[in-house]
C-alpha cells in the first residue's frame, strides 16, 4: 500500500510537472517604468525598553544591466525614494545609453538613512525598437569584520515605456 502511494505521488508530480527551463522569456519591450526595492534597513534582534528593534543600516546598489545582444537602450531616470513615497533624488541628471550588453549602476552609502525601510527607486527606461528589458535590481549589502551578507531584490516593471 505504501509503495504503490509513492509511486502514484511520483507519478502525479512527474506529470504535473514544467520542463525545467533557465527562466521564462519576457516578451520585447520599448521601455517601462520599473519599481526597484531597496533595503537599507533591516529591523532584527530583541525590542528595545522603548519597544524598538534593533536595525542594521545596508548600503545598496542599483545594476541596471542591458540583456540584449543587439541593440542599445536610454536609461532616463533613477529616482531614488523614501519610505512616505517623497522623491529623495534624482541620479541620472542626463539620459544614459547602454549599448548592447552594457551596465550601469548607482550606489547608496550605508550611512545614508534618508530612504529609511521602504526605500526604492523607480527606473524608467526606453528604446527605439523592441529589445530584451534589461535586468534591473540592487544588491544590498553589509560587510563588517567577519560578519557579512549580500542579497538581491529584483525590479518588477510597473508601467510599459511610459
């Protein structure tokens, strides 16, 4: 009885279940507007006698990678924001052009507590003609004596070219 369970149960999971593919194409864009997170505050540990926690303060960095092989795209804007939503700065002063396969990337010091935790950016991005959309996402980070970690938060487009 016990077998044949498990030997239904791989049979259901194996029909039930996708190729395995290195990750799903996003269809060709002209541009978005892209959400990016940024944690540059992190909340852990116990609750203070004032009920805080403890937070640790990371710095973060915008990659703004451009995936298409053959073609170039203009990075317009990376606004960088803070947690009640008002617009902390404005790091690209003059479109960027990424040529085919190109990065850029833009750095928020750990020191920097303006974006407090719910910091993010918006990126907005455009191309002359339909193109792969660019990977978009920050790494945030901290590194101190032998304690460190570093972790990803990807972009999600929220507005085609806008």
């Amino acid at each position: 009885m016990r077998l044949a369970l498990i030997a239904a149960t791989l049979l259901l999971s194996a029909c039930l279940a996708r190729p395995v593919t290195a990750q799903e194409a996003f269809p060709l864009s002209r541009g978005q507007m892209v959400y990016v997170p940024v944690y540059s505050h992190i909340q852990h540990g116990n609750l203070d006698d004032k009920g805080q926690p403890m937070t640790l303060l990371l710095s973060s960095m915008l990659s703004i990678r451009n995936t298409d092989p053959h073609h170039g795209l203009v990075v317009n804007s990376a606004r960088y924001y803070d947690t009640s939503g008002k617009v902390l700065r404005e790091f690209v002063s003059t479109p960027i052009k990424l040529a085919a396969m190109a990065s850029t990337e833009f750095f928020v010091e750990n020191k920097d507590k303006s974006g407090g935790s719910g910091a993010n950016f918006i990126v907005e991005w455009s191309a002359d003609k339909p193109l792969n959309p660019p990977i978009i996402e920050t790494i945030n980070a901290y590194f101190f004596g032998t304690q460190s970690f570093a972790f990803t938060s990807p972009g999600r487009p929220i507005q085609p070219r806008p």
